[in-house]
C-alpha cells in the first residue's frame, strides 16, 4: 500500500511516498530556513507564499523519486494542524485537489502525532505501548501511545515550548534562526555548571512544563553582565541553559514513565535532535532499563514521511476525510 503525504505547517514545504507505513519510497524537503533567517524567525505571510510556489514540483519530485504515478497511490495524508494557519492551507488544498481528481482517499494528519510516528521509521521493530516526548518549536508534551489511535495526553507546556526557549536566547546572543543547533553545537564547549539557571515546576507527579522563567532567567543574565560592562562566556551561557532544559526534560519523563509503568520511551519533534538530550535520555533509560527510541534526525524536524506513517495507519483503521476538510492551526493531539 503507497501513501503520499504532504507537509506544509511551517517552514519546510515536504512530500513523500511511503509504503506499507513504515518504508520510506521518498521524502523531499524544501525548507525555507534561509529566506526566514534575515527577519530572525518564520514569517507566515512569506512562508504560505513559498509553499505554494514549490508544493506541486515537490509532490511530482516525491512520486519521481519513489519511481510511481498518482495511479499507484492508495491513499493520501495531510498536515491539517496545529501550525500557520496560511501554510497549512496550502498543503490541505492541494491534497484535496490530488484527492478529488485522482479519486483517492484523503486522511487528516495532526503535526504532533506524526512527529511521534517519525520513531516507527527510524525503527522498524517498535511497537505501541510507549510514552513519547515531543519537544519542537511549538510544542512540549507527554503523551502515551497506548496503541496506533490511542493516544492519551499526560502534560504540557503552559507557556513557551522547549524549541521556542532555544531559538530567543540563540537569538538575544546573536545566533542566527533556528538557534536550537546552534546552542546544541556551543554547549558542547561550555561548562553546564557555571551557572545557575531555575528550573520550574518540578514537584513528583507534574507532567506539566514551563520554560518561560528559565528563558527570562537567562535573558536576564546577559542583559545585566551587557549593562555592567562585563562580557559572559556564550558557551557557558549555552551549556547551562541546555542543560537546566535536559534535565527537566528527562526528569519529567522519568517520573512520568514510573507513573503510567512504560517500558519503552521515544522522544521527537525538532529538539529531540539535540546531542544532550539525547546523551541524558538515553543514559536514564538505561538506567532504569527502559528502551529509548529516537528517529533519525532528518525526521526529528518537519518531513512528509512521518505524516504519511501516521496517515497510514489511520487509514488501516478506516479514519479517512472527506473534502470539507480545513485547516486547524491549535489542533489539539486526539487524546482518548
Ligand atoms: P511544531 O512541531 O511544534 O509545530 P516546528 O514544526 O516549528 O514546531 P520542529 O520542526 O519540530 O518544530 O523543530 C524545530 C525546532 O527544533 C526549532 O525550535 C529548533 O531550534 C529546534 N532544534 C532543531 N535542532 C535542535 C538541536 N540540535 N538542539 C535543540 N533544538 C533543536
Ligand atoms: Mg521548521
Ligand atoms: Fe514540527
């Protein structure tokens, strides 16, 4: 069975070709991270307008390269939400297109159970349950997959996600968008104790986030060494940060874990391309001798080929669209 899947929420315009769920036939992405970088960060106006200018080649580069026409396809998935409720658009309207004149079957995707889906590529043996930590650019969150349409939401962020903590202190130190690699890359030369930064919300049991106060903490922090005069040791600065982020990060998902007696822990979204998260996941993990799951980190951020997993199986279970189908920029995750 081929399922195409189209990826248009943010930034990167991406189609691919999947089979049978979990094998790749191809993933193509055009990511517009240049064109944002001089304005620091997405711009939704431009970014709708770049995917409907490569959304079509990039479809026909994604069935070129998986070597099938539209005729093969069984079914076709789609991002409908959360994300920029303009770019997002594009992709629905596309694949509704593609749905009506080739007559195939449409499927809604949510962005945040595909980026938890990306873990079934990266590793073909992983199977429900397990409980994921999606940490993006818009999203923090603890959910437990108890089965391939049987999700339950554990906690999440109440104000800022862990990306978007990255990507304004990366910003404030002069590092251009996304600041999250970046951060990761300096960490890795500074000393995580040199200072201290507050970590939120830590009490047993609270599988809610908050990393407002932290990224004021460390805001705070450089504005008062600029105006004392006195410059600060970017690399610290970063390692400290990054890992008063890890280790909320890995505690939260350690007690969560204990709670709902998961076995096997899978993280995703764009931050969990970050070396020290996964260095600290992976270590507590086997600490307590859980599995740790993480996908390959081209499909940590935006990619077709998790939508079209998480398309997949929805379809196997008869959760098709139909044509009225819109776009939903604060979709929630389907929590049962
Ligand atoms: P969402 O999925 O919540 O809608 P998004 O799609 O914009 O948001 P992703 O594409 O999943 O987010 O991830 C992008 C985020 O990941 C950015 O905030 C970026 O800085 C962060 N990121 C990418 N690589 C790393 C890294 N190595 N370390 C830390 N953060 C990273
Ligand atoms: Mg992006
Ligand atoms: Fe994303």
């Amino acid at each position: 069975m081929y399922t195409l899947a189209l990826e248009t929420s943010c930034d990167e315009t991406s189609a691919a070709v999947i089979e049978d769920g979990r094998h790749i036939c191809s993933n193509i992405i055009s990511t517009q991270v240049p064109i944002h970088r001089k304005f620091g960060g997405v711009v939704p106006e431009i970014a709708s307008r770049q995917h409907i200018e490569y959304v079509l080649p990039i479809i026909k580069e994604a069935l070129d390269t998986a070597q099938v026409t539209l005729a093969d396809i069984d079914h076709i998935g789609v991002t409908y939400g959360p994300g920029l409720v303009g770019a997002l658009l594009v992709g629905v309207a596309a694949a509704k297109a593609i749905s009506f004149a080739a007559d195939k079957p449409l499927v809604g995707v949510n962005h945040m159970e595909g980026h938890i889906f990306a873990n079934f590529l990266s590793h073909p043996e992983l199977e429900p349950p397990f409980l994921a930590l999606v940490v993006s650019g818009g999203h923090t969150q603890l959910v437990q997959i108890n089965g391939y349409n049987s999700f339950k939401l554990m906690g999440q962020t109440r104000d800022d996600a862990a990306g978007e903590a990255f990507d304004k202190i990366a910003r404030v130190m002069g590092y251009p968008y996304p600041g999250g690699p970046q951060i990761d890359k300096l960490a890795k030369e500074g000393n995580p104790d040199a200072i201290a930064f507050p970590k939120a919300l830590h009490e047993k049991h609270n599988f809610e986030f908050s990393f407002s106060g932290l990224k004021s903490a460390v805001l705070n922090y450089l504005h008062t060494q600029e105006q004392r005069g006195q410059s600060y040791n970017a690399a610290d600065v970063a390692a400290s940060f990054q890992k008063t982020v890890v280790e909320t990060l890995v505690e939260k998902t350690m007690d969560a874990a204990s709670y709902c007696g998961a076995k096997k822990i899978a993280v995703a979204g764009g931050v969990s391309a970050n070396s020290g998260l996964a260095a600290a996941m992976s270590a507590a993990c086997a600490d307590k001798g859980y599995a740790f799951y993480r996908p390959d980190p081209i499909l940590c951020t935006d990619n077709g080929a998790m939508i079209g997993c998480r398309a997949y199986y929805m379809a196997l279970d008869g959760r098709f669209a139909d044509l009225t189908l819109n776009a939903k920029p604060a979709l929630p995750i389907t929590s049962d």
